[in-house]
C-alpha cells in the first residue's frame, strides 16, 4: 500500500506517530516545509526524494502510479484549506482520510512528549529553548556549537514557556 501524507511539517511529527504503526507501507510526504520535513524526517531514514512540496501535490497525484490512499492531517490553521485543495487535485472521496488535531491537544501531546524525551536525555543538552513559532523554526540546533533542545512551538503561550523552563532548569538542562 503506497500512502500519501499532506501534512504541514510542524504537524508531521504528529502525524507520523499516527501512521508509523502501518507496517509494510511506503510514504510520499506532501508538505509546507520541504527542508524542515527533511530534517525530520531523516531521523526516520525518509529518502528525500518521497518529500514534496504543497504546490506539487496535483501534478504528483495525476502522475502517481499507484497510490492508494491520502492521509490529510490538519489543524486549525490548516482545517479547510488542506482538504479543499485535495478536492481540487481531484483525489476521489474513497482514497481520501482526513485527520483534524486539535491545536490544544496537539501542543499538550507535542509538549508532552517532548518533556519526556528531554527528561530521558537532559544530560545530553547544555541549552534549551522555549517560544512560539519564531524560535521554533527560526533556530536549526544543528547550527549550535553547544547541544540545544528546542521546546518551541507554534501558537505556545508564556505561562508554558515558564513552565517548561522551569522543568528544564530542574533537570539541569
């Protein structure tokens, strides 16, 4: 079963929690951010060739040999938008799986989880970073002579911001 995933790339890891269970499948990754999702996905050994751009996706549905279905995960930016442009591809309805994430459950989730794994790994990092969506993707922690972890996410407000640093500083980050 080949899988296309339209996802915004702040979104994808998301998404891929969702459908990584599907064994035995093969991925083209449609997505807003191609150097993001690149990076990210590379952590999941993603051939780079599977990732495109959003303005790609009809060309590449009309040229696909093949896939079976599209998996559309969308939030509250992205609720009407993502699914009236996979119309307008002509995607039929019986290939089409629409996903909605709420943006509060989203963020709890991603936070969450990002918490965990620095809770995991605290030793490994000697800089953290918290935000909304500017130091999110403003910052490539690659780019950092010191180990970073960035807890930033988009629509984050400040009462989490300290939280989050606050539990960062009680685990020595």
């Amino acid at each position: 079963m080949h899988i296309v995933l339209v996802c915004l790339s702040d979104i994808l890891p998301v998404a891929l929690e969702q459908v990584l269970n599907l064994e035995g499948k093969s991925f083209t990754f449609v997505t807003d951010e191609v150097e993001l999702a690149k990076n990210y996905l590379s952590k999941f050994q993603v051939n780079e060739s599977a990732i495109f751009p959003l303005h790609d996706l009809k060309d590449l549905i009309a040229n696909a040999n093949g896939y079976d279905c599209v998996f559309c995960f969308s939030d509250a930016r992205t609720v009407n938008q993502y699914p009236n442009y996979i119309k307008y591809c002509k995607i039929p309805d019986n290939k089409f799986v629409h996903f909605y994430a709420t943006n509060d459950g989203n963020i709890h989730w991603i936070i969450s989880r990002a918490l965990k794994y620095f809770d995991n790994h605290s030793a490994e990092f000697e800089m953290f970073a918290t935000g909304m969506s500017y130091t999110s993707f403003a910052l490539d922690t690659t780019k950092f002579k010191r180990k970073l972890f960035n807890f930033a996410k988009a629509s984050q407000d400040l009462y989490f911001d300290y939280q989050i640093a606050k539990h960062a500083i009680s685990r020595g980050g």
